[in-house]
C-alpha cells in the first residue's frame, strides 16, 4: 500500500520549481563535532575504561612492589538497525504541476524536482531525529534508542546536579550549578564542554546583554546590549559551550568529548537516500523511497560526568 500522499493545490499557470519544507532541526552534535564518531562497527564495540588507585607513587625500596591495581571495565557500543521505507504512486502527480516533467508516456517518472527534493527532505528528517534520539532517545519507542541522557540517569555513576527551569534572569546561577560540580581532574581539559539544551543557550545569551539583568551591568558584553551575539562561541567560566538541539529544555549535560561516543556503519548511509522506480520489477505505478542505517550511542566512565536535570 502506498504511503498516504495528499496533494493541495489550485494549478494556475507555470511551477516555479521551488519546494519548501518546515525547518529541520539541524544535527548539530554530529555535524559539529560534539561526540566522538566511531565509524565502521558491524555489531559491536567494547570500549575500555582503566581505573587505578588514586596515588600510584609509594616511597622508593629496593624491591620491586607494587604501587596499585589496575582495574579493567569496559562498557559496549552496539548500533540498532534503522529504515525508512516511503511508497508514492506516481498517478497522484499527473494532475499536478509537474506533470510535464514526467514525460509523455504513460510509462513515467516521479517529477525530478520533487525527487530531488524528496532525497534532501528525507535525509534531513533523518538527522534531525537522529539528534534528538543521540541525547533523549528511550529504546522502547520506535525508530529510537536509548539516548546519552537516558543512559546516564540510570547510571549511578554518574555526577547528578538537580536545577529548576532555566531563565535569563537564573541561568548565570544554574550554569554555575553544573560547573561547579565538574571534578577537579577535568576542569581545563581541552576537549570538556557544557553541553546545553537550546533554551539554556537563548537565556545565557541574553543575560549577557547585561541591562542591570543577573547582576550583568547595564549594557552587557561589550556594552552593546543584546546585539553583542552574532552566533559565535560561547563559554562559561572556562568551560566551552555546546548548544546541543537534541537535549531537552532545561538539560546541561558537563563532559569530555573523548568520554562520549557515536557508533554506526558506514557515515554514508546516514545521507544515503535510494528511490526505486517499481514499475519494471512488479509492473506498478510506484515509487519506493528506502533508507537503511544504524546509530547508537555510548559513554565510557559515568563518574566523568555531570547531569544537570531540572526539579
């Protein structure tokens, strides 16, 4: 059965050949290297983690005697299989604006421009659940798996710091919070950031358009109030800030970007979009859209990282 296609339209006159679509959530963790990409796992990872007495120099003898114990953990990364499978009928567009583009023959093709537009659209649906599903995915709910934010509330491990909803009248004061609670061995890493949900990162910039707003001064950054911001870094006592679009309101997420780990195949198959014409292997008038890809995500030591949740 063919997916569902409804086609609104009042034809008058020639297609402009644009299509527009509503804007995609960008996949910003991976397109802006956010985690560490592990490429080519078939089926599974297993990633190490090494842990050893705090203090490993004694005072010297002259025997050989062991100054600690080294302890071996490891955690696994398995990438889940995912598909999307679309089917039109090409009958559904000979009525419509590009019917020319179709050609004359009742033995036609879909519209190349809205083809065109289709593999594009397909593939940014893709990565925008993809973003989300990296950080609040729940394995149960379909064409998801289990998130880093949901792994890491299961994880007694890992370092929780309780917020409230975050404001740009508090955020100066709740960005603290997670801060604050980042263990000593990490602060000043070159790859730790403060990974924040969207509306973490809006209240944060417009608290330091200052006017008299969280103690800020009157004119903020630079004096020029809420113009200061022209979409370049941010950071927080030191600590680099990633705008994460897939974490949910009010969740900061405080880690190393070699503690976090993307699994999957082959990268290209997550911007790989087949359109399959039907008609010269079944005989019908449809046009199949097939992707298949796989994703997981990981994290190596849970005591590495803070979780900032909202009450």
């Amino acid at each position: 059965m063919a997916t569902t296609t409804d086609i609104t339209t009042t034809f008058s006159g020639t297609f402009a050949n644009d299509y527009i679509a509503a804007a995609l959530l960008s996949g910003a963790t991976l397109n802006n290297g956010g985690i560490t990409i592990k490429p080519n796992v078939k089926y599974k990872e297993v990633i190490k983690k090494v842990a050893t007495d705090s203090n490993v120099i004694k005072d010297a003898s002259c025997d050989f005697t062991d100054t600690a114990t080294i302890t071996l953990t490891e955690r696994i990364l398995q990438p889940e299989e995912f598909q999307v499978n679309l089917e039109l009928c090409k009958k559904d567009f000979r009525s419509d604006y590009e019917s020319a583009e179709m050609g004359m023959s009742v033995y036609d093709n879909l519209p190349p421009t809205f083809a065109d537009f289709l593999v594009a659209h397909v593939a940014g649906l893709v990565a925008e659940k993809t973003e989300n599903t990296i950080w609040k995915g729940v394995n149960a709910n379909a064409g998801e798996f289990d998130g880093l934010v949901t792994k890491m509330t299961a994880d007694a491990t890992v370092l929780d710091v309780v917020g409230t909803s975050v404001t740009a009248a508090n955020v100066i004061t709740e960005m603290g919070k997670a801060v604050d609670a980042i263990p000593s061995a990490l602060y000043g890493k070159e790859d730790l950031y403060l990974y924040v949900s969207q509306n973490v990162a809006r209240a944060y910039v417009r608290a330091l358009g200052g006017f008299a707003a969280a103690g800020l001064g009157a004119n903020g950054v630079n004096a020029e109030g809420t113009q200061w911001w022209n979409n370049g870094a941010l950071s927080f006592d030191g600590v680099k800030i990633f705008v994460a679009n897939g974490l949910a309101d009010n969740f900061m997420v405080a880690a190393e970007k070699s503690n976090l780990f993307f699994g999957t195949g082959l990268l290209s198959d997550h911007n790989e979009v087949k359109v399959l014409d039907m008609g010269d292997l079944d005989g019908s008038q449809n046009v199949r859209v097939i992707m298949r890809f796989t994703s997981g995500v990981e994290y190596g030591i849970g005591s590495d990282i803070v979780l900032y949740t909202p009450a």
